[in-house]
C-alpha cells in the first residue's frame, strides 16, 4: 500500500492475482431471507427493494447454467481479454436453503467452462458449519467468497431496519469461516440517519480487526415499494448529500485496514425508482470524485490505521 493508492482497489486485486480480468455474472436462485418469509419476520430489511439493484431477476426462470451462459455472452460483448468468470450469487440470501439444494445451484455454475468460483451473498444467521464445510472443500479447486451482510454493527440500527440479527451474529459468522480458504466479504452502509460519523470511524476500527477480505460499501438511498420508502414518503428525513457522504467515506477509508480490499464504494438505482436526492453520476465518476477529495488532503486507505498521519 502506497500513498499513491487512495484505496485497495477489487478489480486491480483480482487482475494482479489472477493475471487478467475477472468478470462476475449475476445469476438469481429464487431465494428469500427469514425476515421475508416469517420464519423471524416479514417485509424484509426496510431498506431493500432487490428490483432495484437486481440486473438477475430478468431471467430467475432460467437454470443457474443457463443464467451464468446468458451472462458471459454478454461479458463477453462488453469486455476484452476476460480471463475468467465468478458466479455471484446476489439477490436475497443464498445460503437460505438445505445443503442439498445448495449444492446443486452452486455446481451447476461451476461446471461452466472459464467460471473460476463463486461469490455467494448472504445473512450472517444464514450460514452453519455443514455449510461451511461444504465451501471449505469447493475453496480447495475453486474461488470462494461469502459475502455477509451486516449494513451496520450497532444493534439499535439492525433492529430499526428489520435485520433480525445482532453484530454478534455478524461475528459468530466470521469466526465460523475465517481460515478455511473461503474468502469473506462484508456489506456496509452510510448514512442511516441516527447514526454518526464518529460512529462510521469506530466501525472502520472494528472491521480492520476482522479477517475480511472484501467490503462493499454505499449510501442510503430510499428506493421505492420499501417500508423505509413509505416512511420517506409521509415524513423525509435528512441523508447525506453526495459530498457529505464522499467526506465521511473518505474519513471512513482512513481508519481502515488498508488489507482490506474495497469491492464498491457507491451504488445506484433507476431514477424511476428513486425517493431520496437522485445522484446523475456514473460508479466510476463518484469514485473519481472520492479519489480527488482524498488526493486533496493527502488521505489514502489505512493512513490513520497505520498511524502515519
């Protein structure tokens, strides 16, 4: 890590380590979760409409094999020189089923030629230890991510948005997966309105303690057809302006573990769909903004975990 790097860039990793372009194709295995289907409760995280970030669910009909097919075509139309393929598994909570059926889904991807591994979206209380061993045995031919969804490690939060789950759960997930060549990933957002940006720092002090490999990241937006939505909707409350939320990320990635690779750092829905303040950029024109506000002030990914600054 460089001060010439202001973050652990995902695309550069997987380029440097497996020589060339990885592209993920997003397949959809009809999932729910346990606060959708009433098993803990229903309507699901009040923030999360998966239409609105979801590009699978157009062909959820199709056979895993077949969704996976579909996608390369398409990679393959969009980019050059990919050197290989990973199954993301995305919408709702893939690991939510019995091992038998969860076998079957992640095989058929694998089987496809140039597919090199799969990256499975899920909730920590989703997960066990037959299922981990399950991915400990695909990780030893295969690239394996789990990628748990924690949105935030203050429990008042998890229980404000329906998660169903506490940030122990979270780390009772991670214990049961670290070391056991599966690679971890974490989900994060910023901005939940009650919270702080002193409470944004500490939880980049708590995740560089972790053994995670990979962190997304992104605002809150509000998206429609979401019980947070129709909160909005009768009463607006106040989120972060786009430079209000490109500060607090910066602030963010300068108390975190510069080892940890930053997956993604924006996300975005169809303006249709959108309640709150529509942002017009592109990912990669957000991320170019973030990268000047952090050259601006000399900031880089893990300059204060590293006590430089």
């Amino acid at each position: 890590m460089t001060k010439a790097i202001y973050r652990t860039s995902y695309a550069n990793y997987l380029k440097s380590r497996f020589g060339g372009r990885i592209q993920k194709i997003t397949v959809d295995a009809k999932f729910t979760c346990p606060n959708r289907d009433g098993l803990k409760s229903t309507g699901g995280c009040t923030f999360c409409n998966n239409e609105s970030f979801g590009t699978a669910t157009k062909v959820r009909d199709l056979k895993i094999s077949e969704q996976v097919l579909r996608g390369i075509e398409f990679a393959q139309k969009k980019y050059k020189n990919i050197k290989g393929y990973l199954a993301y598994f995305q919408s709702y909570s893939n690991t939510y089923a019995p091992l038998e059926q969860l076998k079957d889904i992640y095989e058929q991807a694998l089987d496809v030629e140039n597919v090199i591994g799969i990256s499975v979206g899920t909730r920590p209380d989703c997960i066990d230890e037959e299922k981990i061993a399950y991915f400990e045995k695909l990780a030893i031919d295969n690239e394996v991510v789990i990628e748990y969804g924690l949105e935030s490690m203050f429990d008042e939060t998890l229980m404000r948005i329906n998660r169903c789950h506490d940030y122990q759960c979270f780390l009772n997930a991670i214990e049961m997966t670290k070391n056991r060549g599966i690679k971890i990933g974490a989900h994060l957002i910023i901005g939940f309105p009650w919270e702080t940006r002193e409470q944004w720092v500490h939880t980049a002090k708590e995740l560089s303690k972790l053994p995670i490999d990979y962190l997304k990241i992104h605002q809150l937006h509000i998206v429609k057809n979401t019980l947070m939505g129709n909160e909005y909707k009768v009463k607006p409350f106040p989120l972060l302006t786009k430079n209000e939320y490109i500060d607090a990320v910066a602030e963010f990635l300068c108390h975190l573990n510069p080892d940890i690779i930053i997956e993604r750092l924006f996300a975005s829905a169809p303006k249709e769909m959108t309640l709150s303040e529509y942002w017009p950029e592109s990912i990669s024109e957000l991320n170019s903004q973030l990268e000047q506000r952090m050259k601006l002030h000399d900031f880089y990914q893990g300059i204060l975990f590293l006590g430089q600054k």
